[in-house]
C-alpha cells in the first residue's frame, strides 16, 4: 500500500459534536491527537441549514491548542472573512461556486494572515480550479452535497480525488487535499488511497459510542489495518 497513515492528517468536525459541551468534545479530539478542528459555517442559503457563526470560533479559540479550519458554506464569502479571521481561525475554507472572484477572496485570506482553502462539490470539476492551486494551501474536495452531516459518502468522488492529486502533485506539491463528508472506518481507505492527506470527520468521531476518541482510534485504525 501507498500510503503512510502517520503523515495523513484527522481534522474532527464540531458540527456533530455536542455543542452543549463543546469546549470538552474540542479537547477530547485534541487529547485524542485531532491535528486541527473543523467549523463548518452554513448561512441558510449556499445551503440549505444554518449553523454557526464568529462568535463559536471566537469563545472556542482559547480554549483549542491546534488550528481552527473554517469551512464557509455560504454565499459571498468575502463579506465574512475578516469577522471570522478576527475572531480567530487559522485557515479559511471557501467555496468554489460561493463567489465570482475567487482569487480576490484568496487574496482576501491572505491579506488578513490566513491560510487559504477552496472547496469543490461534488459536481463541480477539478479543472474549475487549476487556476486557483497555486495560490492557496488546502483543496477541499467535498465526498458529500454540503449541508447536512451523516450523509452517505459519494463513491464517484473518487476519480476526481486522484485527478486533483495528480493536478497537486504537479503544480502545488504543498497544498492539503482535504476530503469531507461520509468518511468513517469504511471510506477513510479509499480517500486516502485516491491522494487525500487531511480528513474531516464528524459522524464517525463524535458519533462514535465511547466517544471521539474512540472513533478517531477507529479511524486510524483503518489506515494502519
Ligand atoms: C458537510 C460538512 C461536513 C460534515 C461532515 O456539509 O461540511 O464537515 O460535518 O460530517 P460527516 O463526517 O458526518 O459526514
Ligand atoms: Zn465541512
């Protein structure tokens, strides 16, 4: 096998974590090895649940040790970049299909001392960001339509992970190939197979029965198997 488990990096999504104790559900990822906590922010229109907004990465900010990667599910994003890089996320994900000038909006992120990430769903082509790669740090490649957590994992996903490996592999060796939706111990292989170095789970870590720690050994348990 290709891979190498201990250089794939696990990123938890609080969105299926008990937000009534969030600050413990953050530390039990953290305590448990989370390389960095996903935010998933939904406005309501870009799709079609709300979620949360600056405030949550602000009072979760102290009280996290590894970085804060915030996946903007909203329309125009731009108008909330500086509000949540005030408040204190590391890197910022937006969307592909979320604006028009996607590369103002990296350079937006860049400007405010962010990481920048775009997001493609699942319908949108690798191509739609060649020109992009080699401004940013992440791309994310959405295994599910965003909106909703617990959803089942896109299997034809997969060719257009490997394409944006190799697109990465040549211009942008550097830039994290994030996948997120519907990975639990069944998918987490094949994404990583296919190129992905950075996972987000949410269902499989918080949702796990004796908790995210648990579910993260599962997780990668999975690779190391
Ligand atoms: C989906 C979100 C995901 C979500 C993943 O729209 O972007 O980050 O939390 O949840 P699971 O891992 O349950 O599919
Ligand atoms: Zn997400």
């Amino acid at each position: 096998m290709s891979m190498r488990p201990e250089t794939i990096k696990l990123a938890p999504s609080i969105l299926a974590a008990d937000v009534s104790r969030l600050a413990e559900e953050v530390s039990a990822a953290v305590a448990a090895g989370a390389d960095r906590i996903h935010v998933d922010v939904m406005d309501g229109h870009f799709v079609p649940n709300l979620t949360f907004g600056p405030v949550i990465v602000r009072k979760l900010r102290p009280v996290c040790p590894v970085p804060l990667e915030v996946h903007l599910m909203i329309e125009e994003p731009d108008r909330y970049l500086e509000a949540f890089a005030e408040a204190g996320a590391d890197s910022l994900i937006v969307h592909q299909e979320g604006g028009i000038h996607l590369n103002r909006t990296v350079q937006a992120i860049h400007a405010l001392g962010k990481k920048a990430g775009v997001a493609i769903n699942p319908a949108t082509p690798v191509s739609t960001v060649e020109e992009i790669l080699p401004e940013i740090e992440l791309l994310l490649v959405m295994t599910v339509n965003p909106g909703f957590g617990g959803q089942k994992f896109l299997a034809g996903t997969l060719p257009k992970l490997r394409r944006a490996r190799r697109m990465i592999d040549q211009v942008r060796p550097n830039c994290e190939l994030e996948v997120d939706g519907g990975i639990e111990p069944e998918t987490i292989r094949q994404v990583v197979e296919a190129g992905a170095s950075v996972i987000v789970a949410g269902s499989s870590v918080y949702g796990a029965p004796g908790g995210a720690a648990e579910g993260m050994t599962r997780l990668r348990g999975a690779l190391a198997s």
